[in-house]
C-alpha cells in the first residue's frame, strides 16, 4: 500500500472510532447514575481526546486540500506561461520576417528595380556535394517563371531553375553550373564569378595585371543578359596569379549568409 493509502486508511479507521465512542457515550448518557457512573466520565475524556485528533485531522485533510489547489493553480500559470513563451516567439519570427521583407523593397528601391517582384520564403534545401539549391513556397500560380532572379537584402541569391504550381526551385550562386558575369566595383575590372560547391566563390578571367585587391566590392556586371548590372555578388578574400600568369583569378566571399537564409524576392529580369 503506498503511502498516500496509508495515511487515507488511518484518517477513515481514526473518523470511525471518533463515531463509535461517540455512540457508546450517547447511550451512556442515557442511563441512570449508579455504580457505572464513571464509565461516562471516561468515556468523556476519550471522546475529547478523539474529537481533538479529528479536529486536527480535519485541518489536516483542509491543508491537502488547500496544497492540491496551490498544485492546480502553479500548473495552470506554467501552461500559461510557456503559452506566452510560444507566443512572443512567433511574434519575434513575424517581426524579423516583415524587417527583412521590408529590407528586400528598399534594396529594390535603391538599385532602381523596375521589374515585377514577389516575396517568398525558403522552405526547402538541397546541399550536397553536387548541388547547391533551395526551394521557395512561390510557384506559377504566383507568376514565377524559369529564369527569373532571387536575391535578399544583403544581395545576390541565384535564379529559379524549375517551377511548380505552388513552389520552385532556385539554384545558388554556391552551385557549380552557377556562373554570373562580375565586376571589381573599385576598378570596373571583368570576370566571371562561378560556384564552387563551397561557400567560397571564384572569379576567373580577370586581366593579368588586375588591380583587384582582399576587401574589393564584386557586383554583378550585366554582361550575358542573365543577371541585371550592379547587383551585389560579395567580397574579395584573395587574389592570385593562374598558370603562366597570363589571368588572375580571386576568392570571394558571399555577400549572402545562406545558412540564415529565410527571405527573398523574386524578380523578372
């Protein structure tokens, strides 16, 4: 029997001896005064001594009773409170999700984006050791179509390779079938900035005496008829010289965190 039981069986066994002497001096009571005349007395003195440890019992079962509601109550302020948690979780998600939008619309604005553009979030990745591409829950019923340019707030995303009826798929400039015609933006030197399948770019082509410097602004040239001129690629890592030193070729780093990617904007050419 487990302890609670226990202390439940004692409370029943200590309320029905408190009855039965009760009982006993009621009918005692009853009787004439005679050589039993001390009988009621004692009994008495056990029925006081029964009604105080009922007494004491019944505050006892009182206090359970007050400490099984505080129990109740402390429960339902947690619920309540991991519910608010839950809450200001999702409004902190809804905040960052329209900060960013609103990022997107005054990157548009100030690059002079004329074109049609759609917002939508990432919903899916693809990240392997062949492929570098996402999926966003926009498709053609959203008018997106095959070719069309994703970026973000901080830059240059890729372009939609294959479209569904609520969803498609966009290939990253990490990809390496990505290839995008580049500029040093300091010096208006011309490469071509293609994926690697790392998080590391690389822009080939540049002339042999390149003053392309670590620190160097890469944008899109809008050369190629692909990407629009001036969108931002990333920045210059490292420079070095190809075999026979005829180009130079440099490492940049994404102007665009993927790994936080959750936003973009999707836009006609």
């Amino acid at each position: 029997m487990s302890p609670r039981k226990k202390k439940i069986a004692f409370v029943i066994f200590l309320v029905a001896v408190s009855l039965t002497l009760l009982n006993i001096d009621s009918r005692t009571s009853e009787k004439p005064a005679g050589n039993n005349s001390g009988f009621p007395s004692f009994f008495s003195r056990i029925q006081s001594i029964t009604s105080k440890a009922v007494s004491s019992i019944g505050n006892f079962i009182e206090s359970l009773c007050r400490s099984g509601t505080l129990l109740y109550r402390n429960e339902e302020l947690v619920r309540e409170n991991r519910q608010l948690r839950e809450k200001i979780a999702r409004l902190k998600s809804y905040e960052r999700e329209n900060e960013e939008f609103r990022k997107l619309l005054d990157f548009r604005r100030q690059r002079g984006m004329s074109g049609r553009g759609t917002g939508a979030q990432v919903i899916g990745r693809n990240v392997t050791n062949w492929y570098r591409t996402v999926i966003i829950d926009k498709g053609s019923e959203h008018a997106i179509t095959e070719g069309m340019i994703v970026v973000s707030y901080e830059g240059l995303v890729g372009k939609v390779i294959s479209v569904g009826p609520v969803s498609s798929r966009v290939m990253l400039i990490l990809d390496d079938r990505s290839s995008i015609s580049g500029m040093v933006e300091r010096t208006g030197e011309q490469g071509i900035v293609e994926g690697q399948l790392t998080n590391v770019l690389r822009m080939k082509y540049l002339p042999g005496k390149a003053d392309a410097r670590k620190g160097d602004v890469v944008r899109s040239s809008g050369y190629g008829g692909i990407y629009p001129e001036g969108l931002l690629i990333g920045e210059i890592k490292s420079v070095y010289s190809d075999e026979y030193g005829l180009t130079v070729s440099a490492e940049v780093v994404p102007a665009v965190r993927f790994s936080r990617l959750e936003n973009v904007l999707v836009m006609e050419k």
